[in-house]
C-alpha cells in the first residue's frame, strides 16, 4: 500500500501541473472526452450481454423474427462501438501530443534555466541522459498514463455494472455439483474475484523484477547512444589517434549490457507470459464450467448461459486489470522512476544556485566586479581558489596566469554565476552584460549566421555587419557563406572558431569580456592582431584574459596571478605577491 501511495502521489505531482496550465482547457476537455466515450463503450458492453440473452435464446427457439431483430440491434450497436472507438482514439491521440508538447516545454525549462542542466552535470547527479528523459520517457510517460489511467477507469465501471448482472445470474442459474443444487448467493461474483486474486498474486510474484530490469534497460539503451553520439563528434580527435579498435570494444562493452539485461527481461517476460496466457486461456472455459451443470439440469436457456459467461468474463477481466497489464505497469513505474529523478535533480541544482552555502553573486551600484571572502571549491568540498576584497577594475584589460590545474577558469565560471560550490560572494555592477569566451567556443548547428550571432536571436544584427565582422577578424573566406546549414565546430579549425568566437563578442560588445585562452590556437601575430582589434572596436569593455604566452602582457594593463598557499591557489597581484586590489597598473 505504500508503494501504491507513493506511486500515486508521483503520478499526480508529475501530471497535474499541465492540467492546470495555460493549455488547461483544452486539456480538461480531451480528458473528459476520452473518459465520457469509455463509459459509452461499457454501456455498450452492457447491452450486448444482454443481447447475448436474446439472441442465443432466439437460435435454441428457432425463432427467425427474433433472430433477424437481434442482428439488426447488433448492427446498431456495433456501428456505435466502432464509431466511438475511433474517435476515442483520435482524442486520446490529441490530448496525448498536447500534453507531451507541453510536459517537454516545461522540461527544457527547468533543465535549461540558469545553468541548472551544468550545476547537474557537475554534480554527476542520478538523472542521466536528460535528452532521453526529456523525449523517450515524457512520450512513454503520456501515453502510458492516459492508457492505463483510462483502462483502470473502465475496469473499475465494467465491474460495477455487471457485478449487479452477475449476481443476479448466480440466482437463476444455480450451482450445481454431482447432481446436488447449492444456493450460494453470488457465487458467480465469488468465483471470479478468487480467480482475479489467485492471479494477481501469481502475476505480481513473477514479474515484480521486471520494474527494476526495465529502468536499467532503458538507462543502458541511453548511454549506448549517448556514447555513439560521443563518437561522432569527436570522429577527427578518433581518426587522428586511430582509436577506432578502443571505440569499438567501448561501444562493445555498453552495448553487452544492453544485450545483458535484455536477456534477463527475456526469461523474466517468458515465464510471467506463460502464467498470463494460462490465465487468460482458462478464464475462456471457466464460468462454463461452473454454469454448464444448471444448463444440462434445464435450469437456464442456452441464451442465459451464453450471458452469464459473458458477464463473467466481463467481470473476471476488469478484476485481472493488474494481469493483464503488469507488463506495461513495469514499464510505465520505470518511466516514472525516472523522470522523478530528473525533477529532483533539477529541483536539487536550481536549490544549490541559491543556498546559503554556495557563493552569492550580487548586484552592486559602481562600475568594478568585486570578490569578497571568494572561496571556489571543487564538488566534492576540496578548496581550490581563493580572494579576499580583490577587485577587477572595470575598463581595465587584466591578465590572470597561473600553473595548469590553478583554478583559472574555474573562477571564471564562478564570476559567470554558474559554478556553486564554494563561499563568499561576487558583487557585479547591475544590469552589466558578461560575455565568456572558451577556448573553444559553441557554435549550434544551423546556418553560419545564427552560429555568429548566437545567443541572439536572427535578424539581431545585419547580414552586412557580421560581414564586415568577419572580414575583421580574419574570415573572409567565410563571409558568403552566412546562409549555409553545417555542423560548424566541426566543419571548422580551431583557430578559424576561435576567431568566429572573437567576431560574437564584436556583435555583442559586452561591458565585461572573459578570454579563457580564447586565442591559445591562433599563432603569436594573429592573437596581437586580435587583441589590437579588441583594444580598437572594444574601447569600453573591460577584458580579462587567461593565457601563458608572455607576448599577452603587451596588451593588458594588470596582470594576477594564481600562487599556491598551502591547499589552495590565492588569487595574487604578481608585482606585491599580497592579496590586493590596487589600481595601479602592474605590466
């Protein structure tokens, strides 16, 4: 009962935000179709089994008015059954893309809002593989709940209607056994709810692995494409290094557990199928066999047996709800698992942006970014990098330096406001506009325009000025091309992206811009050329670069460095080797 409870409350928290959405309406109305024609449909139900009656009674009788008035009544009512079925399943079909059109949006989101989808990638949290959860289990999710939401809902009504005509039938045709009559009140409504129990038991006994074997499948199935989408994107890196026999055993070893686990699902399905199919195969002959002695001893017509095996079944299926779909329940708690789990890692990375625990990043009135009891850990606690009341001088181009592994950009990321773990705070002059620039830089697949101008939507800037730009900074090769479609990080050197990332900063003119080795690809003339443009079309943004060439302190003003003392790097003016923020130029 408390797996049930729990179940059921993360069906409702996961499905009825949408239900009281924007698209809340039209929502509401598709449900309560789909719900008002599966009530329809058993009410069919309840007249054909009556039907059943008459009709069967009609071919004993050898009555052919009878027989010819309960075919055409049968026509009428199978016309209505196949005209509902359809649009039963063309409205679920429409509340289904509705509802998955929305539970995606939602998603995409939460996940990408404020770098929540980096802070859960950082702490390598459980949700793994986002884009399944977000495309795969939102679909499975949908549709698997309108199925067995609205089967439940049908069940639950078909039992309740012809439990009454069971019932009554258990009267009139009473059981029988070696020739003695017993009234048992019911025993019809009896015999189906032991053999619907005798069933679940079994059912639940056999396939309850079946739950856990379906969530490692599907995680299985999303790192195997994850992996060969890894292998795609970095096909040059492979190729350069021959590493095509260390990808194949990789991909080898990924898929084996997918193979693995199917395997498992496999001999679990077979021996849950074999019960279920016994099941069902017997339910056919069983409520004949506890009728067929009142038809022989002339109790009841053959109409009235043909009914009650009818209603039984009827019965005998809406209380096997649980068997006959267990396979889709283990499938759909699977789904369920995991997109609990992706909310809860969206949940736990947009609460650390904001815990008193994680460094604060302000607004502040003046024009400098000021780092106050700044201490930058790594996830798992370790101190990295430290500043205290070190400030970074607006419209002051600076030089950070420091050995490989200092925490160089890292602290950039912390100044970003997306890296969390540590304490202190960064103040930013408010409404300032940050650009950073890696070295190497993201570019979305799409036309080479919407590459340059990225994040900004198309039509941000002229086509004539990101030409001009990118005959700037040393593509001009390039600038016919801003309406071709391509893969541009990897179509691209990385000196050629990392002069494309140059050229975004051109467009966007940034108040303050951070070069993490923006420039390392690019030979010594080209970076000073660069950095000369930077100097000439950037004059009021305030650069601050990482970099090891030395030829970089011609074009910086102050340079820090990052000293080691003791477990961590501090964060140093390299002319007073002292934490401070003077405003002196130091280079």
């Amino acid at each position: 009962m408390n797996n049930i409870r729990s179940t059921l409350a993360t069906v409702w928290r996961i499905a009825a935000p949408y239900f009281r959405s924007e698209d809340k309406l039209a929502g509401r109305l598709l449900l309560a179709a789909v719900i008002s024609i599966e009530l329809s449909l058993v009410l069919i139900n309840v007249l054909l089994n009556q039907w059943n009656n008459r009709f069967y009674n009609a071919l004993q009788e050898k009555n052919w008015e009878g027989f010819v008035t309960e075919i055409a009544i049968f026509s009428v009512l199978a016309t209505f059954y196949i005209g509902l079925s359809v649009y039963q399943l063309y409205l679920n079909q429409w509340l289904q893309i509705r509802w998955r059109r929305w539970m995606t949006s939602h998603y995409l989101g939460e996940w990408l809002h404020s770098a929540n989808h980096y802070r859960m990638q950082l702490r390598g949290d459980a949700a793994d593989n986002p884009d399944q959860r977000i495309t795969d289990d939102v679909k499975l999710f949908v549709e698997q709940t309108l199925n067995i939401g609205v089967g439940l809902l049908s069940s639950i009504v078909t039992l309740a209607s012809f439990v009454v005509i069971l019932w009554g039938l258990s009267a009139t045709a009473p059981l029988h056994i070696l020739g003695a009559e017993f009234e048992i009140p019911g025993y019809l409504v009896w015999g189906a709810l032991i053999y619907a129990i005798f069933g679940t038991a079994l059912t639940q006994w056999i396939g309850s692995p079946l739950v856990n074997l379906d969530f490692q499948q599907q995680r299985f199935e999303a790192d195997f494409r994850f992996n060969l989408v890894r292998v795609r994107e970095n096909s040059e890196q492979i190729a350069l290094l021959q590493g095509e026999s260390a990808e194949r055993q990789r991909l080898s070893e990924r898929f084996g557990r997918v193979v693995g686990n199917w395997y498992m699902i496999m001999r679990r399905t077979k021996r849950l199928t074999a019960f279920t199919s016994s099941y069902a195969q017997a339910a056919v002959i069983f409520p004949y066999i506890l009728v067929a002695p009142a038809y022989f001893a002339n109790k009841i017509q053959l109409g009235g047996m043909m009914q009650t095996a009818s209603a039984f079944s009827s019965v005998q299926t809406a209380l096997s709800f649980f068997v006959s779909t267990y396979r889709t329940l283990a499938e759909w708690r699977a789904v369920l698992a995991r997109l609990d789990g992706f909310e809860t890692a969206i949940k736990s990375a947009a609460a650390e942006a904001i815990s008193t625990s994680s460094i604060g990043v302000l607004s502040s009135g003046g024009s400098d970014i000021h780092l106050e009891k700044l201490l930058v850990n790594l996830p798992n606690g370790t101190p990295l990098v430290s500043a205290d009341s070190f400030t970074i001088l607006g419209n002051q181009r600076t030089l950070v330096i420091g050995p490989s592994g200092a925490g160089k950009s890292t602290l950039f990321r912390a100044i970003a406001g997306i890296w969390p773990f540590g304490s202190g705070s960064i103040a930013i002059p408010a409404k300032a506009t940050l650009m950073m620039l890696p070295q190497r830089p993201y570019f979305p697949v799409g036309s080479l325009y919407a590459a340059i101008v990225y994040p900004a939507e198309v039509g941000a800037f002229s086509s004539d000025r990101v030409r001009e730009i990118l005959i700037a900074v040393g593509l001009p090769q390039l600038a016919s091309r801003l309406d071709e479609e391509a893969h541009w990080n990897r179509m691209l050197s990385l000196g050629e992206q990392q002069r494309l990332g140059l050229a975004r900063a051109f467009l966007h003119q940034p108040q303050y811009l951070f070069l993490d080795e923006a420039s390392a690809s690019l030979d010594e003339a080209s970076e000073a050329a660069l950095y000369k443009l930077l100097e000439k079309r950037l004059p009021r943004t305030t650069i601050v670069s990482i970099g090891h060439r030395s030829t970089l302190e011609a074009f910086h003003q102050r340079k820090v460095v990052l000293r080691r003392e003791g477990d961590r790097f501090v964060l140093q003016n390299q002319a007073e080797g002292v934490k401070s923020s003077s405003d002196a130029p130091l280079a």
